[in-house]
C-alpha cells in the first residue's frame, strides 16, 4: 500500500501504550489509523496508505498484514482498540424491537456465506442495533494483528458522530461524507434519523445522480434543510459544485471538538477523517 500521509508528534513506545487509543478505518480507498492519547484527546499520529484494487478478502488481510505497523507497533497493548470497515451487508433493528436470543434470525437479512459471522453493534444515538456480517477470517486476521479490538462497519461511527454535531435550529439537515469511491449519507429531521445509505460513485456526474435520487424519495424541503460535509472533499471540488447545485446552506463539520492538534498536525483540515475520530465515539 501506498503511504498518502505520515503526521506523528511521538515515537510511541509499547511500555506507553496504555495511555493511548489506537484508531483503525479500512474503507476500500484507503487504510487510516491515529494514535490518541486518551487522557489529553490529542492527536499524537496520524497516517493513511491508499488501498489498491483488491478482488477478495483474502488480498485485504494480506496488505493489512504486511504493513510494518502490523509486526510491531499493532500490536501495542493499547488502552482501547477501535476498528471501522467498510460494509454494506448489515441491517439496522430499533433498539425497542432487538432480542438478543433472534440474532441469528436478523442474519437472514443479510447476505451471508459460509464464511459469515455476525457482529452486533449499538448506535446509541440513534437507539439502533446495527448487526453485521464479517469474513471469520478478516475478523481472525483483525484480532491477531491487533490487541483485543472492538470491530464496527463504517455506520456506527459516521452515524455517532453527526448525531453529536447537529445543532438546536437544525430542523432538517443532511450529512455526507464523501470519499473518492463513495459516500455515505445521512438525513436528519428534528434530530431523528429517517434515513441513511451508502453509494458507490465514479464521478461527480454519479454523486449528482444519487444525491437527486435521495433528494426525490424523501421529497426533501431544499430551502430549509441544511447540509454538513465530512471527507475527501472541497469548496473547490466538482462533488461539492453538485452540492451547491440545490442547496444554499452548506458547511464542513468540524472534528476538532473530539481531537486536539498540534502545529503538526496544522495541514489536516478538520473535517477529512471525521469518521477515524468519530470512532472515539463508539460503544
């Protein structure tokens, strides 16, 4: 894999590690991870790796595995270890309606192999259950790269973190995190979730395509509804022209009320890896 950025303040030694939080998103563009301290929410190491083209699950553990971080610095015995993939074989049960002992039965929602295993996450903020499937053997390949680590798919930190940056008069707003291959989206009213998904795009051209189509189904109010954007993106960019195309009140959400950085780290604007940070966030 390909190293896109390296910021790091500290050599963080391994008799050090339990006073900080490793951070793991695996999305299919890339592979990020940022080292916290937990006591003083600073970000000591920040760094990403571009992803290549992978056919199966067996390619991903392999690149993960080959990383140098994965034959020492991993497997640090961390105070937390929280790690988000991306997934779209999951499925959200209001927490009202979950019953623990028909978890097995939620698995007929979802697209399951002989390889399957389900994992249950809570998404407090929205009282959902999100459960989901994972490859035994990416999970496997997860637990022993890292030290004991807490595995979500990519919904359960997006959706924690907007949630807390929604504001008292954001009625109706969207959230969407754009990343060079996909993006999530998340719409909110009088702060309740009525809707989120993830879409593959290939261009602004496919983003405008989906974008409308959400805008459409859910019969959107363009003029009162805000949008705040999180990601690979800016104000200059052609995805964020779109944006502009139907609505006037947009911003870039701001991840720093979770993280402190240093001058360091000053090149990073706030809003790219929200969804990394937004990992704090998770049960």
């Amino acid at each position: 894999m390909n190293k896109l950025l390296h910021l790091s303040e500290d050599d963080i030694q391994s008799q050090l590690a339990a006073k900080y939080d490793l951070l793991v998103n695996i999305s299919p563009e890339t592979f990020q991870y940022a080292i916290i301290d937990s006591v003083l929410h600073e970000c000591k190491t920040l760094v990403e790796f571009e992803i290549p083209p992978l056919s199966t699950t067996s390619d991903l553990i392999k690149a993960v595995e080959n990383l140098p971080e994965s034959h020492r610095q991993f497997r640090f015995a961390f105070n937390k270890v929280k790690i988000a993939f991306s997934s779209s074989n999951y499925t959200f049960i209001p927490e009202s309606l979950y019953l623990e002992a028909d978890q097995q039965d939620y698995g007929k929602y979802l697209d399951l192999t002989d390889t399957s295993e389900l994992l249950v996450n809570t998404i407090s903020s929205a009282d959902i259950k999100n459960v989901l499937s994972i490859d035994s053997h990416l999970r496997t390949a997860l637990e022993n790269i890292f030290q004991k680590p807490r595995i979500y798919n990519q919904t359960v930190p997006f959706l924690e973190g907007v949630q807390k940056s929604l504001e008292r008069e954001d009625e109706l707003v969207f959230f969407i995190d754009v990343q060079p291959k996909h993006f999530q989206i998340a719409f909110f009213k009088d702060f309740r979730l009525e809707f989120y998904n993830t879409f593959e795009h290939a261009n602004a051209d496919e983003f405008n395509y989906f974008l409308l189509s959400v805008i459409q189904s859910l019969e959107i109010q363009l003029e009162d509804t805000r949008v705040i954007i999180s990601g690979k993106i800016t104000s200059s960019d052609e995805i964020y022209k779109r944006i502009e195309k139907y609505f006037d009140s947009i911003r870039f959400i701001d991840s720093e009320h979770l993280v402190k950085y240093s001058e360091k780290f000053k090149e990073v604007l706030p809003h790219t890896f929200s969804t990394l940070f937004n990992l704090d966030l998770c049960e």
